[in-house]
C-alpha cells in the first residue's frame, strides 16, 4: 500500500461516518474498521504499517506541546491518541500538523473545544486499534493475538521505537515559552483560561 491509497482509506471513512448519527470519533472508528475488513489480511498489515510510520513521524516536542495545550496536559498515552486523532483528521490536517503544530488553532473541533472548555478534541485513542479489530474481525481471532504476531512477522525486525530527533526540548508548564512556540494555540487555551 501506498501513501495515496493509505489516505483514500482514511478520507472514505471520514466521509463515511459523516453520514452516520451518534458520536463522531466512534462513527469514524467504526467506519474505519469496515472500510478495513472488506480488504484483505495483506492490505491491514500494509495499512498498520503506513499508520506507524506517520504516527512516528510526528513524535516531536512542538507536536506534543499542541496536544498538551488542546487536552489540558498529555501524557504518553494521551500522546498516542493524539498523534492517531492527527491521522483521523486526514491528510490535509495532519500535513498542517506536522509543518506547523499552532495550525490546530484553526481546527473547528478545536476551536470548539476551547470555547467549551473541553479537554478531548483530537485524541481518538481506538485509531490506534483499527487494523487490529479488522483483522480480528477477518480472521475471527478474539483475543488479537494472531494480528500483532503476523504484524511482527510482516514488518520484519524493529530497527528501534521512535525516532530519537523529537526537536528541541522545552517546558510546556511554561506559558511564555508556550506563547512564544505556539501562539494562537496558547491564545485559546492559556488566555482563557487565567493562565
């Protein structure tokens, strides 16, 4: 598979759960998962493999730094979800995030989100798992074992985790350096917020 047809996928979900009522993260996973299953056990491992390597891609401070504006604080595994709720948005939006993080200021759920005061726009944490529920779901395996091992298998010895060049460290406690790195997303979480 490749980068296009990994985006097709995504973008047909998306337009997919558009149409479906009920909550939009859910709506999109579940769309997801059935776009995945009516492919083959070949084409999930080729998609889990173009998902790493864009969730990899931006593990980088500035990223997190929009994350932990947007949840209010992100820790590593909100982090996942944040990098896998970047991938949901689609190939627009994550390209946006991955050139300049402070673009997410412009995202409508954002947006929203710092009107609201909530802490949960653009972390979708079952992204993560989608190629393996459509996996379990071909192959009728419950317990998932089967996809991480034949995944393991496909994608060949680890060369490490993730990348070792996050960007340049910084304080994400500390307002002036938020204002400095990410100004529009600190305009909406931190002046608003007697920060």
């Amino acid at each position: 598979m490749n980068i296009e047809d990994f985006w097709t996928i995504i973008e047909t979900a998306r337009t997919d759960a558009a149409s479906a009522s009920g909550d939009p993260d859910e709506a999109f996973v579940s769309a997801l998962v059935d776009r995945l299953a009516a492919t083959s056990k070949q084409t999930i491992l080729e998609y889990h493999q173009c998902f790493d390597q864009l969730h990899a891609a931006i593990y980088r401070w500035d990223v997190w730094a929009a994350g932990y504006l947007i949840g209010g604080g992100c820790s590593d595994d909100a982090f996942m979800d944040f990098r896998a709720g970047l991938i949901a948005q689609g190939r627009m939006w994550y390209d946006r995030a991955a050139t300049a993080p402070d673009a997410l200021a412009g995202h409508p759920e954002v947006v929203a989100a710092a009107a609201e005061g909530s802490d949960e726009a653009l972390f979708y944490e079952t992204v993560n798992y989608a190629a393996s529920y459509a996996y379990e779901r071909i192959n009728g395996d419950e317990d998932n074992c089967s996809f991480y091992d034949d995944y393991d298998q496909f994608r060949g010895p680890r060369t490490g985790g993730e990348p070792t060049d996050m960007g340049e460290s910084f304080d994400f406690d500390d307002a002036s350096e938020m204002h400095a790195r990410l100004p529009r997303l600190a305009h909406l979480f931190l002046d608003h917020s007697g920060n």
